[in-house]
C-alpha cells in the first residue's frame, strides 16, 4: 500500500549526482551502518523531487530515484554568479582557494575564479543544474502515539545534544531536557521546532511539557576522626596553625563520620 500524506516513515537512503562518484546526502553513520532518519511524506522535509516519489512507495520497498534538477537543486542560474573585488573578502582575501565555500553579506556562494584582485562567487547551489540519484529504502511506518512523538523529539533535537527522554502520558507529553543542553546553541529553535511537528503530526498530545532536569552535586566526602587528626599531622609547618586536617580539603572537627 502507497504511504499517504503526512505518514511519519523511517527510511534509508544514499545521494550523489547523476554520473558523479561521489556522496552527497547519506544516512550512513560513521561505521558505515545506516541509521535510519524520520520524514513525513509530502510535508517537504526533503527534496521535492523525492519526496514527490516516496510517496508512491510502499514499507519495505527499495528504489533507485532520479530526481531532475527542478525536482532537487534547481537550474543554474547565470545571474547568481558574480564577479567582486577580493578586498571585500576582508581578513580571508589572502586565505581562499577556488573551490572553497564562503558566506558573504548572508549569502553562500563557491569561489570559481581568483585573479587581478577579484574574485567570482558562484551563489548558486554547488549541485544546482544536476539530476540527483537516490538510493531509497523506506525501513518502517511509526503508527503508535508515542513512538512517533519520541522520533519527533529526535529530530527536534539533532545536532543540539544528547540525553532527552520523552514520555507520553494520556494527552500530555514531557520532553526532560539535560542540564548539559541548557545553554546549546539553538536549543530555543529546536523546542519551537518540536512544538508545531508534534502537535501537526501527533494529535495525541495536546499538552506539551518541557523540564529542565537539574542533579545535585555529590556531597563531598568527610573523614573520620582518625583521619582528620592524621590528616592535620602530615601537614607542612607552615600549615601548622590551621586545623588540623585543613590542609587536606578534610572537614573541620564535629563534621567528620563515625569510624
């Protein structure tokens, strides 16, 4: 049976320019295993080209897709491609080679050409102009409530850390975020993110928690009262005049266990 719209699917796949060798999307790890990644069919989380297509597969089925320039990347488009002076380049105008990518006035471009003091920036996509070919397997469909709000969270969060649990408990979800995520770079977006696919996508939840899960630091340790008396006698002279065992980090007398 054909997925439908907005299906929620695990698959695998594998990308590279019509005649390249080379990759250019993979969901292969770096072991070379591949970890399968979410999408929701026809809601535009890949190319459209592709998208377009796996929507006419079925779970379990591989395919060998070709997408065509407008499906994927685009047409080259000549007016993207733009001759400046090398000075605008700043700091980086004595560090750039052709073939390197720069961001310039909030735009990506390629360089293509260095020369009497300028440089061309291609703004176009690098694979703009070339059909694409993927090797797709669509691995399994989510179905159940929870599992398809934990690979939402997931996905929310690549790239940001590691470490979230989700639970799902009648109509309300809670996402336990780390203490080590507090301060990640974009972790705001990432909630924002999680937010509009779960409640699209999981009608299930209708209430949406995240807690910030904070750990007491462990207590530090304290010694007997053997210990801190020795502690104190091994001190240098001119730690004499402390108490005993201060020296050592120890904790003052009537703070100590019982041997």
């Amino acid at each position: 049976m054909a997925l439908a719209k907005g299906s929620l699917v695990m698959v695998e796949y594998e990308s590279r320019a019509k005649g390249g060798e080379g990759t250019i999307e993979t969901t292969r790890g770096a072991g070379g295993a591949h970890s399968a990644r979410l999408v929701a069919v026809g809601e535009g989380w890949v190319l459209r080209g592709l998208d377009t297509a796996l929507a006419g597969m079925s779970v379990g089925e591989r395919r060998s897709i070709e997408v065509p320039p407008e499906g994927a990347y685009g047409a080259r488009d000549p007016k993207k491609v733009r001759m400046i002076p090398l000075r605008k380049l700043g700091e980086d105008a004595e560090k750039v080679t052709v073939g390197d990518e720069i961001d310039l006035d909030g735009r990506k471009g390629t360089i293509r050409f260095i020369g009497s003091g300028r440089v061309q920036v291609d703004y176009n996509h690098r694979h703009a102009g070339k059909a694409i070919v993927y090797e797709m397997h669509v691995v399994r469909e989510l179905t159940g409530d929870a599992e398809r709000a934990s690979a939402i969270v997931d996905r929310g969060m690549e790239g940001i850390g590691r470490g979230t649990a989700a639970a799902l408990s009648g109509e309300t979800l809670e996402v336990s975020i780390p203490e080590s995520l507090f301060r990640a770079e974009g972790l705001q977006a990432a909630k924002q993110s999680i937010r509009r696919d779960m409640f699209r996508f999981v009608p299930a939840v209708r209430r949406l928690r995240f807690v910030e899960e904070h750990l007491a630091a462990p207590p530090k340790p304290t010694a007997t009262r053997a210990e801190f008396l020795a502690a104190g006698a091994s001190g240098d002279a001119g730690q004499a005049r402390k108490a005993p065992g201060a020296a050592a980090g120890l904790r003052p007398p009537g703070q100590y266990r019982a041997p």
